[in-house]
C-alpha cells in the first residue's frame, strides 16, 4: 500500500530531471568552449549577407559620429555600402581629439569634401584583412608590412608593445583598439588616431 502511494513521487521526480537536464543542454548552447557567455553572439545573424555594411555599421555606433559625418560629405559611404571586400582602419571620436573643433567643422563644409575625401581614403583598404593575417604578415616581412590604401597612400603596419600599429608617410601613428568587427563587404578595426595623405 505504502509502495503504491510512493510510485506517482517516483514519477514525479523523474519527470523534474528530465526537465533540469533539458534546460541546462539549453543553457550549454549559450556558451562558448571555455564556459564564457557569448550572449553577443547569440542573436546575431549567422549568414554575413545579414550583416550591416561598414557604412550603415559606423552610421549607428556613436563612437564613429564624426567619421560617419564625413563619410556622407564626401560620399565615400556609397562605395563602403556597396558589395565589395574592404578593411578599413576607421578613426573613433577620440582619434579626432587631436584636432581642433574648427579643423573638424571646416573639413565637413562640402567645399572641403575633396581634401576630406583624401584623408579618409588613407583608412581603407580595397581588400579583407584580418588582425591575425596582418599580424603574421609582419613577422613574415621582418616587423612591418607596407599596405596600399584606396587613395593610393602607403601606410605601414607594425607591431608595438604586442598591438598592431600604423604610421602614414608624414609619420603620424595610431594603434588598433579594437579589431575584426565584420562588416557585410569586410572588416572594421577602431584607430586611435588619423592618417594623412603625404604632404
């Protein structure tokens, strides 16, 4: 008798471990190998065609209010809103600190937007490279690596206390904060500085 009224608890209690262990299998996938969260990731779209281009990303982060301002002066978001493989080395807010709030001002008057245009073309790279790729390709090429950029400009890319760093052909240099943030048409790494046409 004793038996019978113990068997539903039985039951019951195995059905709740069935349903513990399907929650932790969920939890599990919101994991990464080492047992981080990557809850950034988790509602990300999977298919990079998903992804925003590198005009509309730097558009709404707000860390890249003035680059994304001169972007649309010159006109140079259309090219990084089309399909294509770019990598472009965009200067945050803080790389602009440098200049003066006039200086700023007079290069997004539309009169300017030639010389603007020059600037920033010295940030993008008409290809997709990666913070790792870079990075073996200056300890293959003897500590620094020369890159091509879409304006025409060399800058040169090497490795300073164990971060990537850029120096223009005036040698204004700048370090990489962040790296690799995928684009639909290609990469965005965040500069700490602006790099200049040759003067």
């Amino acid at each position: 008798m004793k038996i019978k009224n113990r068997l539903p608890i039985f039951i019951l209690f195995g059905y709740l471990i069935i349903i513990g262990c399907g929650k932790n299998k969920e939890e599990l996938t919101k994991h990464d190998a080492q047992g981080k969260l990557i809850a950034q990731n988790y509602n990300m779209p999977k298919k990079i065609n998903a992804l925003p281009t590198i005009t509309k990303f730097t558009g709404i982060d707000k860390g890249f209010s003035i680059l994304s301002s001169a972007m649309r002066v010159t006109g140079i978001s259309k090219v990084l809103d089309s399909k294509g493989s770019y990598t472009i080395f965009a200067p945050a807010n803080v790389a602009f600190d440098r200049f003066s709030g006039n200086t700023i001002k007079k290069w997004l008057l539309p009169e300017n937007s030639d010389k603007l245009n020059e600037i920033l073309k010295c940030h993008i790279v008409p290809q997709v490279l990666g913070e790792e790729e870079l990075v073996n390709s200056i300890r293959k090429n003897g500590g620094s690596v020369k890159l091509e950029t879409l304006g025409g400009e060399l800058l040169t890319v090497t490795l300073k206390r164990n971060r990537i760093f850029l120096i223009d052909k005036n040698g204004n240099g700048g370090t990489l904060m962040t790296t690799d943030v995928e684009a639909s048409n290609g990469l965005i790494h965040t500069l700490d500085n602006v790099m200049m046409p040759k003067k």
